[in-house]
C-alpha cells in the first residue's frame, strides 16, 4: 500500500502515548490517594512540627469522598484505555503502510503486552468489591507490572520512530 507521508500519524502517536503515561501516573496518585481515603488516613496535617524539627505525620486528606476520587480514577482510566487503544490502531495501520506487514521489531510484542495489562486492568477494576478481594490485588499487580510493559515499549518504539525519521 502506498500512501503519503506518515509523520502525522506518528505526531498522533507521539501525543497519545505521552498522554498515556500521564494518564498512568495520574491513576497511580489517585489509587494512592484512594487506598488513603478508605484506610481513613489523615492527609492535611502531611507534615508535623516538633521540637526536633519536621517528621513525617500521618497523612490526613483535605477533600473529596471516596465516591469522587473513584469516579476521577474511572474517568482517567477510561481515556488511558482510550488512547492505548488508539495506539493499538496507529501501530497497525502505519506498519501496514509503511512496511505492507507486521512484526518487524520487539516492539509489536511490547505493544501488544500494553494492551492486554491495560485491559486486564480495566476489567478487573470493575470487579472491585469487598466481596471480591481478588480483584483489587490483581488490578494493583497488574499495574506495577504495566509500568515495565510502558518503559518496554517506549524503549522499543523508539526504536521504531527512528526506522520512520528521514
């Protein structure tokens, strides 16, 4: 297949996997601040003065409910899911056009590694309850591990957006 250039397909690709990050990190401060929340920690004292100096305090939240940092980290999940998904799409169509088949580099495994820990995530995210413990240990499990999967394929597509540079 031969179509114009693909430097705005990797602009789109550059946009969305630097989004997908943000979005991963903001999802780790708000399941933090969540775990926070539940255990009834107190996070407006952060810090407490004493006569030695400062040291650590127990944290103590300002704001927000359990119901709204959920209702965030669900809004923030769903567009990480949004935009790898997209990723997903632009890796497929650009090689296809640019090479006319797949899997010319480490870096459709570490792509395809992402999605599916992005999506286990997202399934087991729903399954949270108090009834189902599980699924809150396999939701922060499989996003410690998601982190390598991002520096895996970051470091892989690199790679790849070298191959597509003039």
């Amino acid at each position: 297949m031969h179509l114009p250039s693909f430097l705005w397909l990797w602009k789109i690709a550059a946009w969305s996997m630097g989004l997908s990050i943000l979005a991963y990190l903001l999802l780790a401060v708000t399941g933090v601040w969540m775990w926070l929340v539940r255990n009834d920690h107190n996070v407006s004292n952060f810090w407490q003065v004493n006569r030695t100096g400062v040291r650590w305090a127990a944290p103590r939240l300002p704001c927000g409910t359990l119901r709204e940092w959920r209702s965030l980290h669900y809004i923030i999940g769903i567009s990480m899911v949004s935009l790898v998904l997209l990723l997903l799409a632009i890796g497929i169509v650009g090689t296809l056009g640019h090479f006319g088949s797949l899997g010319h580099s480490p870096h459709l495994a570490a792509g395809l590694t992402v999605v599916v820990l992005v999506l286990v995530s997202a399934v087991s995210a729903t399954q949270i309850s108090p009834s189902r413990p599980w699924a809150r240990r396999l939701h922060v499990s499989v996003n410690i591990i998601l982190c390598l999967g991002f520096a895996w394929v970051s470091l892989t597509g690199w790679s790849v957006v070298q191959k597509y540079l003039p």
